[in-house]
C-alpha cells in the first residue's frame, strides 16, 4: 500500500452550547479511501464533528482543511461532500429516482448523463427496480440504500454516514455493514463513519477514532484499540474488560515490570513508564482469561477463584469468578462438548490464568 | 354508556346541528313565499336573485375581496408559517403568540380595534379596510394550517437537500412548498370560506360604498322574511360546505 | 448566497410580523388608549384623558344590560359544556377509524355562514314555525308559543352556533388521556363517578377552560344572534358596543365595553395556561383543532 495521503484535517476544532464544551481542541486526520470511525457513547460530540464536516454546524475555533484548502467559509451546499443521515431523510414527495437525481440536479449536471448515473447509482444498491417508487413504498433497509445511493451518486470525495444503521433490525444490521465495506472498497470513497456501537466500528473501519467529552481518547486501528487500549475508558467502551489493581515492585527495563496482583508477584508488559510503588491497572479481557480445575499440575503460578455464577451464551460459556481479594472476573470460554474439563459447578474453587502478555497494564484510574 | 345510548345522543346533536340547514335548504325551492306548506317546487327565488342587481353587485364584491384576502393572507400566511417553522430569531415568541391571540380575540374587539386604526392611519372605509380586515382574522388559520403540516415532517430532510447541493430558494421552492401545498391550498379555501362568510368585522369597517353579500343579507333578514334571501343562503352554504370538503380532502390525501 | 438566505427570511418574518403588530397589537392598544379618552362630534375622539367611559359602564342601565347579556353567554356555555362533553367522551370511545369522521361532521357548519343558520334558526322558531306548526297540528297548544325573540332563543342560537368550539378542544383533551390511568383507577377499586371526577375532569380542565373561553367570549360579541332571535330588549355586550360605536358615535364609551371583553379574554387565558401547567403539558392551544 502506498503511503496514504491527508484528505481531511480538522483542526483545533472547538464547540460549545451554553454551558456545554462538546468539542475542545480536537485535532483529526483521515487518509484518502480509508473507511474512518467516530465511536463514542452518546453526547461525546462525535456527530458535531461529523456535521461541521459536512458545513451543517459552525465552528467556534479551529479550521477545517479538504485537500489541503480551507474549507470553513464553504456553506454545506458548496462542499464536495454528502451525507447519509441517521435518519435517512429522503424527500417523500419524490420517488426514488428524483431522491437520488436531487444533488445532480442542483449541481447542474446535463440531463442525458443524470439518468445513466442515477440507475447505476440504484444498481449498486440493488434498487434497479425501484425507481419509481415512493419512499413510504420501501422497506428501513431499502430506504437506507436509497439514502446511500442519493449520496454517492455526487461521487463527493468525503462520505460522512450518522448513526446510519441504527435504525435497521441486527440481522438487517449485520448485512448492511458488509454491504457497506464493499460498497466502499469498489468506489474508492473516504467514508466517514459515526456511531456508538462498538462492535460496528471495528467489523468495519480501517481506523476508528475514541472520543469522550469532546476529545479524542484513542486513535488507531481496530485491533489497537481492542488489544492495547490507551486508556481505562476505551478499555472498558470496547467490549468487557476485567480489572485488576497492581502496583509496581521492580522496573526490569524495556517495559517489562514485576507486578503485585492480587497477592503474587508477576512479570508484566506495558506501553507505559512506570516507577517502583505506582498504582497500576491490569486489565484482562473475558475470552483471554483461563479457567482450570485446581488439582491438575499447574507448572506456573495461578489465582484461585470461586465459581459464583455460570451463563451459558450459546457460543461462549461464561463464568464469573469470585477472588479471595472480593474482585468478581468474568471468563469466556469457547464452548467445547468434547472437553470434560469444562464442566465446573457453582461454588467450586477453580485456576485462574492468562497467557503472559495479553494483559493490559495502565496507571490506575479510579 | 352503552353504546345504543352513544350512538343515539351523537345521532341527536348532529341532526339537530344539521336540521336548519336543511330546513333553508329545502325551503329555498319552496314555491309557498313564506316557507309554511311545500308550495311544489321552484327555481323562482334563485332567478329573482340573480336579476337583483344590487345583491348581484354584492356577491361580485364579496367574491372579489373574499379571494384577495385569502390570497394575500395565504402569501404572508404560508412565509410566515415556514419562518416560524425553519428560522430562530428574535421576537419569534412574539409572534407565535400574536397569532395566537389574534385566533383566540372575541371577533368584536377585531372589529372595532380595526376600525379604530383605521381612522387613526387615515384609511378610508370601503374595498381596501374589508380586504386588510378580512385578511387580518384569516392569517392565523394559513398560518397555523401550514405549520401544522410542516410540524409533520422529518426537517432533517432540510439539511439533506442543502448537503446535495440545494441553495435556499431551491430548497423552499423543491422541498417546503410542494410538501406545504395541500396546507396551502386547503389554508386558502379555509380562508376564502371564512372570508365570504364573516359579518361582525366587515359590519364595522365596510363603507357606504361597498356592498357586500353577507351584510346585505343581514339588513334583509331583519326586516322579514324574503323568500330569496333562502336561495342566496342555500348558495353561501353549500360553496362553503363545497370548498372545505375539498380542503379536508386535500390534507388527508397522502396521510 | 447568503444575503438570498436573508431575504427569504426577512419577507417570510417581516410581512408577518408588521402586518400582525400593525393589525392586531397595535389596534388593541388603540382600543385601550380610546376607551379612556373624551367623545367628540366632530373628531370622533379627543382629549382629555379620563375614565368617565368605565363610571358611565357603572350606570344602572348599563350595568343591567351586561348583566343580562353576561347571563345569557354564561348560559350558552354552561349548556355547550353539558351537551359537548358528553358528546367529546362519545366520540372518543369510538373506534379510531370513526372518530375524526364524526369531528368533522361537528366542525363543518363552523366554516358555513353562521349568520344564515343563525336566519335558518329564526325560521325554526317564529311563531309560523316548524316548531308551532307542529304543537298546533298535534293538538297541544291552540296558540303559538312565543319562542322568538326571548331569552331563550338567544341562548339557544349562541349554542347552535358555538357549539363546535367547545366540542373540539374537550375532545383532543379527551383523546390525549391516557386509558391507563383509567385502567389503574379501577385497580384501585375507583368507581365510575369517581373516576370521571378525580381523573376525567381534572386532566382535562384545560380543555375544559379552552372550550369554554372560546364559547363565551365570541358569544358575548355576537350581536346579529340577539338581533335576530332577541329581539331589541335582549342584547348582547356586541350589540351595546355596535351601538356605541356606529349609531350614537361614542368610542370612548364603546371602547370602554371591549376593554371588559379584553380583560376577561386575558383571565381566561391565565386560566388556561393554569390549568395546562397543572396538567404538565406544554401550553398553547393545538392548532390542528381548527
């Protein structure tokens, strides 16, 4: 791949309402034809972000650059970007051809070439056949792919999606993120992606960004963000995540650390610099967690549990696990029939373990 | 209550609503000048209506200022009904809340109050006070007719046409008014209907000149019964029960 | 571009604006500002400031006139509340699909002539009647009753005529209520009259108060309803103050009379917006009840 290029910068972007500092000094990058996420809970100013993108809202400071020009003082009507709203938004006086005709039209583009583009615009969402119908004829899932083909047939050089499939059903759900990423893949299309469903960000995004309270939390790819959270809030956004308290005994260099938890010392890894005596954070996800029967021979060390409560999830069995310190961990194990080592009972005392380096280690945060 | 007693009591309201109505109605082609037998039928008060001069000058009058009051009214009605719906701006509670008083404003204090300022700004009583006059009783029912409709919609849909491209007017133009337009169209019916029909605002501020139906039809029924006034009744009732049929028409047809 | 956006946003303001300032704001001020002012032949109105207008209203003469005309609007709306309500309630338990059918059935002689049915009435009652004709033909009466030009007829036209505006706004209280509530009442082991008392009536008092603001107050002005079924000595506070205003030519004094109606239309609106924040409901009376 070669070395991907700016095509969007958003920066020192700063907003507030009344009282309330939605965006502070937020800096942004996105490449040209990556699939880009804003994942954040509800009110983490992601959708304000998204919205000065397309010139909807003002910005109070700060710039926004497309392409290297100033795009600020451009009203949204002006800006080679299109939207396709949380809500869809179609106009429902129009059928579906007119609906995705309506930005060719207002930019003027000569009438013999807006109906071969609007009927490959439909094809690509396989909505051929609907073109003359109304939107109120459509199923959500139809009317979401006319409100995407609407946008894309403007070929605009930035596409920013809200909360687009929020409003669809999880199976409908499901198929429409791959309809998505391949839609995207074939049009060479930055996408602009917002949303509060983690599980969404990373099916489907070349990077996502973390935002809380107006900031960026955590940049990077999906895995990244999965596996070394950088802090103890995307730790916890991204999935289910145990919390263990540490402190440092003994700094060996090189980010490995011995560590006090739960009562033994272990040898750790972590991104951060730390000092003898700090407060850490060890954080382990459910599915790394090892749960054992505690007569076996265990050759490394291990935390000793008590099953306190067994959910079976169809594809996982979930144990949550009480440690003599009061901390309650979850374990996530594949579920397995032919292994009879799996079969715990409620109350029994178990091992805990983890493959060394999984874990997350991060200043202690209350 | 049991639903015998419920049907029987609304059946009895509405029939006693209906009753006058039907009893002009029938009446208007009743040969019998004064209404007491069925005298056989007749055409006869409509042909003496239609050969009065006087109360023909009337209706023209009347259909002349009832559709540039609804029109006007309907014009700065709909704008405003899209301002108020679209636009932040100062006053704006202001002017929600006139409207609203000016619907609520017993038609009486309208009158005089209009016919007060009419004096004080000079304006002399005739053709130009019913029109200001009349436009001013029917703005708030465009305007809250409009909005209404507007209220109804997804207005994210403003901000999508304006993403695609859509400048002000063209949004106004392709978006907000062919959405509006049954709203606007039945607003002015509404209006046209109320225009023609009103008698306490146009009684204070028409003038010696000006004739119109609905007051020429109040001085006759004072002095007595006059078999044509029947006919021109029936007339006003039925292109008013006509045209709002056709404005509730209007708004229910893609609901 | 963007000065396109100011001027669409000017005219669509503006217009409304100036025009509802110049045509009702600022008359009723006028009004106010005539009411305490001195009657002149010659320039209608003149200086100098006072209230002889309000002590004149005091006259006995005066004062019985608007007692009457008062009584008779109070009546018509006390007998709109006893038929309306009911009449909202029925409507409302009738299935969805009937409802608005039966609404509009209500509303539609709104937008017809009042004074033509107000006429229609008239020919109802008259001593040549229908009504009569029909006592006489049974055999009940041997002469016709007097119903035209009493008090009785007036209150009765007043009703015919109004009758849709207090319908309409108890109606879409009604329809708002939650049936729930009535559900859990009767839990509660709430009887039917104790239920319509603690929880019909007081969630929809502000319909109650709108339906009534809107039938005694046009009915307080109605004067060609008195004129034609009243007679000349039952009037109404619209027939004093047309009077006032195009025969004997005292504004002042005619103003004076509107001034009264203004005051009671501010009360009742208070009222309103009471009993809507008593009710928590965002106030403001719903524009699709027109």
């Amino acid at each position: 791949m070669n070395e991907p290029r700016a095509l969007l910068n958003l920066n020192h972007l700063s907003k507030t309402y009344g009282s309330n500092r939605v965006l502070d000094n937020f800096d942004l990058t996105i490449f040209d034809g990556e699939f880009f996420t804003l994942l954040g809970p509800s009110g983490c100013g992601k959708t304000t972000v998204l919205r000065m993108i397309a010139g909807l809202e003002d910005t109070d400071t700060g710039s926004i650059q497309l392409d290297g020009q100033d795009i600020g003082q451009v009203p949204a009507e002006k800006r080679p970007i299109n939207t396709v709203f949380q809500s869809y938004a179609l106009f429902p006086h129009m059928t579906v051809f007119d609906n995705v005709a309506f930005g060719l039209r207002m930019s003027g583009v000569a009438k013999e070439e807006i109906a071969p583009r609007v009927a490959e615009a439909l094809e690509m969402v396989r909505l051929g056949d609907f073109a003359q119908r109304k939107p109120a004829q459509l199923s959500g899932g139809q009317q979401q792919r006319v409100a995407i083909a609407r946008a894309v047939v403007n070929r605009p050089k930035l596409l920013l999606l809200d909360e687009s499939l929020s409003a669809l059903d999880y199976k409908l759900r499901q198929q429409m993120q791959i309809e998505l990423k391949r839609l995207q893949r074939k049009l060479g299309i930055t996408f602009v992606y917002v949303t509060h469903d983690q599980e969404e960000a990373l099916s489907m995004s070349d990077r996502v960004v973390v935002m809380n309270k107006g900031k960026v939390q955590q940049l990077g790819t999906p895995r990244e963000i999965y596996e070394q959270p950088a802090n103890l809030f995307v730790a916890k956004f991204i999935g289910e995540i145990n919390q263990l308290d540490g402190e440092i005994v003994a700094v060996d260099g090189n980010h490995e650390y011995e560590v006090k938890v739960e009562g033994l010392q272990w040898r750790l890894h972590a991104e951060h610099n730390f000092k003898a005596g700090d407060k850490v954070n060890v954080l382990l996800r459910p599915e790394d967690v090892r749960v054992e029967y505690i007569d076996d021979p265990h050759p490394d060390q291990y935390l000793v549990g008590e099953v306190v409560e067994r959910n079976y999830k169809g594809k996982t069995l979930d144990s949550l696990i009480r440690l003599p310190s009061g901390i309650e961990v979850i374990a996530s194990e594949f579920f397995d029939e032919d292994d009879p080592s799996f079969d715990y009972s409620l109350n029994q005392k178990v091992a805990i373990k983890w493959v060394p380096g999984w874990e997350v280690v991060l200043p202690h945060e209350v | 209550m049991a639903p015998i007693f419920r049907w029987g009591f609304m059946g009895l309201v509405l029939t006693l609503i209906y009753i006058p109505i039907l009893v002009l109605v029938v009446n208007s082609f009743n040969a019998s000048k004064y209404g007491i037998k069925w005298g056989g039928f007749t055409f006869k008060w409509y042909e003496k209506f239609w050969n009065n001069d006087g109360l023909m000058t009337a209706a023209l009058n009347s259909l002349t200022v009832s559709i540039v009051a609804a029109s006007v009214a309907t014009v700065i009605g709909t704008l405003a009904a899209v301002a108020l719906h679209r636009y932040q701006f100062k006053g704006k509670a202001l002017l929600s809340s006139m409207v609203f008083v000016s619907m609520l404003t017993p038609e009486i204090v309208m009158a005089i109050s209009l016919l007060i300022v009419f004096m004080a700004l000079g304006i002399k009583l005739g053709f130009i006070s019913l029109v200001i006059g009349h436009i001013t009783f029917c703005l708030p029912f465009v305007i809250v007719a409009v909005y209404s409709r507007l209220k109804g919609f997804d207005m994210k849909m403003l901000e999508a046409a304006r993403d695609l491209g859509a400048s002000e007017s063209s949004i106004f133009w392709k978006i907000i008014l062919p959405l509006a337009l049954p709203a606007i169209a039945s607003g002015w019916l509404l209006s046209f209907t109320l225009s023609l029909d009103d008698v306490i605002v146009s009684a204070f501020v028409t003038g010696p000149g000006y004739e119109i139906l609905p007051l020429k039809v109040y001085s006759m029924v004072r002095v007595g019964v006059s078999p044509e006034v029947n006919a021109i009744s029936t007339i006003l009732l039925v292109v008013s029960l006509v045209l709002v049929v056709i404005s509730q028409l209007l708004l229910r047809e893609d609901k | 571009m963007k000065s396109s956006v100011g001027q669409f946003r000017f005219w669509a303001i503006g217009l409304a604006s100036v025009w509802l300032t110049l045509f009702v704001f600022f008359p009723n001020l006028l009004v106010i500002l005539t009411s305490f002012l001195t009657r002149d032949p010659q320039a209608t109105v003149s200086l100098p400031i006072n209230a002889d207008s309000y002590v004149r209203t005091l006259d006995l003469l005066y004062l019985q006139v608007l007692w009457d005309s008062l009584r008779m609007s109070l009546l018509a709306m006390v007998f709109c509340l006893v038929v309306g309500y009911p009449f909202a309630m029925a409507i409302v338990s009738l299935p969805k699909r009937w409802q608005p059918v039966i609404v509009f059935l209500v509303i539609l002689p709104f937008w017809t002539n009042s004074l033509v049915r107000t006429y229609a009435i008239q020919f109802i009652l008259g001593n040549q009647g229908i009504i009569n004709k029909a006592l006489l033909g049974l055999g009940l009466i041997d002469k016709p009753l007097q119903l035209l030009y009493t008090q009785f007829a007036v209150i009765l036209g007043l009703c015919y005529i109004l009758l849709p505006f207090m319908v309409l706004p108890l109606y879409s209280a009604l329809e708002k209520l939650d049936v729930r509530l009535h559900h859990a009442a009767k839990d509660l082991g709430a009887g039917p009259l104790s239920r319509f008392w603690h929880i019909t009536v007081p969630l929809t008092s502000p319909g109650i108060v709108a339906g009534c603001l809107m039938v005694l107050l046009p009915a307080m002005g109605m004067f060609y309803i008195s004129d034609l079924l009243g007679g000349a000595k039952n009037l109404l506070l619209g027939n004093v103050i047309k009077t006032q205003f195009l025969h004997t030519r005292d504004w002042p004094f005619g103003s004076a009379f509107s001034v009264i109606l203004i005051v009671l239309l501010g009360f009742m609106l208070w009222l309103y917006f009471r009993a809507s924040r008593f009710v928590s409901k965002q106030g403001g009376l719903n524009g699709s009840d027109f």
